[in-house]
C-alpha cells in the first residue's frame, strides 16, 4: 500500500485528481480485503466473467472460473484451507481490483521491490551464470548415460529451486545480504542443502526424464528476477540432454564381460609366467563393432582404453560415447584425415604413426586453438615398425644395427627426432608392431616370436642412437614442449628403454608378446567376438549412431505464469525449441535469446 500511496502522491503532482481519488479508492479496498484475511473471513467468489476488462495481451492470466468452482463447493475461509490455494486466490483479488479500474488497469504495485530485489541479486546471477558456463563446457556432451548426468541433474534442479528460496514473500525475515548470500551458494552446499528436503523425488524425476525422446517439459515460472534465471538456466540444461547411447542386450553385455575377464585373467596369467612386474596396459579393440558395445564394456568392466581402425567409425563413436574414454588410433592413417582426428579430445593415443608428413600433419591439427584446448594431454605417438618385411604393410624398417656416427640416421631414428624436436604437441611413446599372421600362428617359444624379438631389438639400437647423437641431444636441450592448461608439465626425460612403449600383441598372441615385454597389448576378437566387415555389421552401427546423434531428450521446453498475476512482471511466457549444436563451445542460442528478452521492466509514466 505504500507504494500506491507514494504512487499517488505523484499523480497529484501532475493535477490528475480523477485517478488519485480512483487510487484512494483501491486503497480502501485493500484494506477492506486485509481486514477479511487477518479475521479470517470466507473467501469471496470473484464473480469473474468474459465481459470483464482484462489485459490478457500484455498479462497472460489465466481463466478465474476455477476459483468460483472451489469456493463454492469447498467454502474455505481464508486460515481454513490450502496455503497455496488463498494464497493465488489473494493476487488474484488484488488483481481484480485493478484490472477493472480505469486508470490503474497496467500499474504493478510490486514493481519497485521486484526491481531492486532484480538489481540487488547481481551477483548471484553473475556466479550463477559463471558456474553455468564452466558446466557447459564440463557436460558438452550430456548423454543420460553418463555417470555424472543425474549428480548434474540434481545440481541444476537445485539452483532453480535455490532461486525460489530467495523469494521475497518466502523469507520476509532475510536481508538483502543474506540473500546474496544464499544466491551465490557454491553448488557443493547447495546439494547438501538436499539434507533438509522432506520429500525430494529427484531420482523419480530423472528416470521419467532419461527415458524420453524430443519430449516436452513444462516448467511452472515462480516468480521474475533471479528465479527466472535460474529457470532459464534448468531449461537450457534440459534441451541439452541427449538420449543414451542403445543399450546391449543383457546378453551381449554378460557375454562382453566375461571375455574381457576372461583376456585380463590371460594377461595376468602371462605376467606370473614371465615374472613381469606391471602387466600391460590392454587396448580393446572396438573396430567394426556397434557402439553398444564399447558402451557395455565401458560399464561391465570398467574398460576406458579401446582402439579403432578407422578415422571416421573412432570420430563417430567418440562423439557418441563418455568423455573418459581413451581413444587409439591403430589403423593406417592418410595425412589428409589427421585433421579429423586432432578434432577428438579424448584421442589418447596415435599407434600407427609411420611418416614425417603424418606427424607434421598431426601435430599443426592437434596446435589449433580450437583443438589444444579441449586436450588434457598431449597425443602420445607409436610409431610403427613393419618387423615382418611384408610388401603392403604399412610401417618403418626394423633398427636391426647399431647406429654409427658417420653413417645417414635410419628412417626409424630420423622420424623420432622429427616428433621429440619438431612436434611439441605430441610425445613419442614407443613403437608398435602388427607382426607376421604366420609368426605368431606358428608354434614358437614364447620367446621365438620374430616380430617382437625385432620391435625389442629396434628399441634397444634407437634408444642407444638417441643418445649418442650429440647434435640431437643439443638440440633436445632447447626445446619446450606443449602441456594443456593446468597439467603438470611433462616431456622427455632421461632416455632409457623403459622411457619407450612397445605396442605388441593381439588375441592370438598376446602371451608370447607379455613374455618379451609388451607394455600395451591390443585385443579385438577375444574381447568383442569375430567381427564381420559385411553390410549387415555396418548397418547396425550406422543406425545406433544415427539414433544416438539426432535425438535430445527434450526438445522444448514451455514456461507457464502461474495462476498468480504480477509474478512474472515481463510476460514472459516462452516456447523454447532448440537444434542445439553438441559442441558448446559457443553459449546456446536459445539461453541468450531469453535472456535478451529479460530486461527488467520499469513503468514509469
Ligand atoms: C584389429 C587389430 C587388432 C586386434 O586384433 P585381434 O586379432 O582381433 O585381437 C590389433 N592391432 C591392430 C593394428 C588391428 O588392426
């Protein structure tokens, strides 16, 4: 009422005697309607018809017949009945009052305290939206999949609901610093606020959510300011979630599991056998099977470290699949499609490296702003050695002699040196060899495999080279390398052959690989089964990865006035319906849209 009185004082000031006797008026009428509410009076049926003057274009209000129906069937008094009920049905009153004047039909009595409880929650929206951003760019790529998502899901809910404990009506008792104080909560204590929630069905909430496909969610506006910001906030969370990746049949997961069980008992087997201390990292190679798969593998076993043999299939699953897995690129690699895979964050590794042009390549790809940022490492590189002399094998000729200082530096040697002094974004991680079919079909020793044997030998003459080349070893000495923000710098040490992987071993032969000191021993068919090249496979894949790719789960996102007028002083009722593009790098378009359109409104006339 202090407003409407200062309000009009004002028109009288401007001679408009007509309305500031209208406006004594209403002033009356709310006091009248204060004195119903603190004695407890029923409540009064609002009588409101179509004919009455409304100003639905500028205030979306919703129909007040159903108000009458209650009224009338229930008699509530105004202590007597649901708190939220009386509590719509007051502003609605008051609403009336001015709706069907004639000179206060637009004037919001609200609207001073609303925009200074806007202003005055600057920095709550500012943390909010900072902590947004840095979640964008953390949850780029949201599958309800995730481990993380429902934790996410919860933190965002949370900010939301953290904007409606701010309300004014809420805490009448809270001062202006507390509010800013409860508004730029960090989100650890607004999950622990959790602990004080009587009923939360979050969880229920999420597994309804996880399970639509280009749903609709509506989403009821509290109140304007700071909560509609943090509802904002929840709706472009939502529209960004995507559909899980298919799931394996509860089959194919038990039997994915117990292979690669099975393959990890092998290789432990092997290392008790050959006394090898730290067993080998094992890649489970994925090629040609359904992203399902890897998904299950991923969650069954605990797998992160899975290799593909083709540029486009590693890009499409690594776009799909969590973020945590460690990509391997084994297959051959033509230069032109390095740019391609520099453009994987997650790209672990690089084991089929075999040429100054491809790590050239790599390395400019890899440099971009764009790619560099998104690293967390830099791409570890194995270069491959063609230890079998086969003609149409990719790979270096095996180092079988000791380097000697006058003689040219073997092409094996000349591309190490080219990756440890010209290539700052990638680190030499050691060589790999695929090896003879006939080789490790044969029936050797574990110790006799040719091709191991070779890779050990190649090592131990580069490693040796390496170190007796002074003028590579100045040189080594003036060069910095790249590490990613925030990471502990990291680049060659002191050379020795520990310093150098050997990639070797697949599923026939992964024992006799253990056995001469393999460090990475790359599986495909005892981890996922035979895989087959036909249409059929490719198929299956294509279309997992299609369905994975198009689909959010919600993809529009309504806002209601709830059935309280004033409350969302900027009309705002939106349809958001986004095209999201997965990479946020860029902040969504349909958050800066609505926030665009939330300038605090000031009536001034
Ligand atoms: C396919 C492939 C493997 C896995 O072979 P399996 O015999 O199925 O274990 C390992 N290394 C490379 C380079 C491959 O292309």
């Amino acid at each position: 009422m202090d407003a409407l009185y200062r309000r009009c004082h004002e028109i009288e000031a401007q001679g408009l005697s007509e309305a500031v006797q209208e406006g004594q008026g209403l002033i009356e009428q709310i006091s009248g309607l204060k004195y119903e509410l603190t004695h407890d009076r029923a409540l009064a049926p609002l009588h409101v018809t179509d004919a009455t003057p409304r100003l639905s274009s500028q205030w979306p209000v919703p129909s007040t017949a159903a108000y009458d129906d209650i009224i009338a069937a229930a008699k509530p008094t105004w202590h007597q009945y649901e708190w939220l009920f009386t509590e719509c049905y007051l502003y609605r009153r008051l609403r009336l009052l001015f709706e069907t004047s004639t000179h206060w039909k637009s004037y919001d009595p609200f609207g001073d305290t609303k925009a200074r409880a806007f202003r005055a929650s600057a920095a709550g929206v500012h943390a909010c939206a900072t902590w947004w951003a840095e979640l964008q760019t953390a949850a780029s790529r949201v599958t309800a999949a995730q481990p993380g998502a429902s934790r996410l899901f919860s933190e965002v809910v949370c900010t939301s609901l953290w904007g409606n404990a701010t309300d004014l009506s809420l805490l009448t008792q809270a001062d202006y610093e507390h509010l800013q104080s409860l508004q730029s909560t960090p989100q650890d204590d607004r999950l622990m606020k959790l602990d004080h929630v009587l009923v939360n069905d979050m969880p229920t909430l999420w597994n309804r959510l996880r399970t639509l496909k280009r749903g609709r969610i509506d989403l009821v506006l509290d109140n304007s300011g700071f909560e509609l910001v943090t509802d904002l906030l929840l709706a472009d969370f939502l529209l960004s979630l995507r559909t899980p990746i298919p799931v394996a049949p509860k089959t194919r997961a038990a039997e994915l599991r117990s292979r690669i069980e099975g393959v990890r008992t092998r290789i432990q087997t092997a290392c008790d056998r050959a006394q090898v201390a730290v067993p080998p990292r094992l890649l489970a190679v994925s090629k040609l099977h359904p992203p399902s798969d890897v998904m299950a593998a991923y969650e069954a076993t605990g797998q992160r470290h899975f290799g593909e043999n083709y540029v486009q299939e590693l890009v499409d699953k690594a776009n799909a699949l969590p973020e945590d897995i460690q990509w391997h690129f084994i297959g051959g690699l033509q230069s032109n499609k390095a740019k391609l895979l520099a453009a994987v964050p997650n790209l672990y590794a690089v084991e089929s490296l075999d040429s100054e042009k491809l790590a050239l390549g790599l390395q400019k790809a890899i440099a971009k702003p764009e790619n560099a940022s998104l690293r967390t490492q830099p791409l570890y590189v194995y270069v491959q050695v063609n230890t079998s002399q086969e003609e149409g094998k990719s790979g270096l000729a095996a180092m079988t002699q000791p380097w000697k200082q006058d003689e040219e530096r073997p092409p094996l040697m000349a591309l190490a040196q080219k990756i440890m002094l010209s290539c700052p974004h990638l680190r030499l991680r050691g060589l790999m060899t695929i090896g003879a079919l006939a080789n490790s079909r044969a029936a050797h020793d574990d110790t006799q495999n040719p091709d191991f044997a070779s890779l050990v030998e190649s090592r131990r003459h580069l490693v040796d080279a390496l170190k007796r080349d002074a003028e590579f070893q100045n040189k080594l000495r003036a060069t910095t390398w790249w590490t990613p923000q925030g990471s502990q710098p990291d680049a060659y040490g002191e050379l020795s052959e520990r310093c150098l992987e050997l990639s070797m071993g697949m599923s026939a032969d992964l024992e006799a690989a253990i056995a001469m000191g393999s460090s990475n021993v790359r599986i495909g068919s005892d981890c996922f089964g035979s895989r087959s090249s036909n249409s059929d496979a490719a198929q299956v894949r294509e279309a997992e990865l299609k369905e994975y790719e198009g689909v959010p789960l919600v993809d529009t996102v309504v806002f209601h006035t709830k059935n309280m007028p004033w409350f969302v002083s900027v009309g705002f009722v939106a349809h958001l319906r986004t095209q999201r593009s997965r990479t946020l790098q860029r902040p969504s378009p349909s958050l800066r849209l609505a926030i665009s359109s939330l300038r605090p409104t000031r009536r001034r006339r």
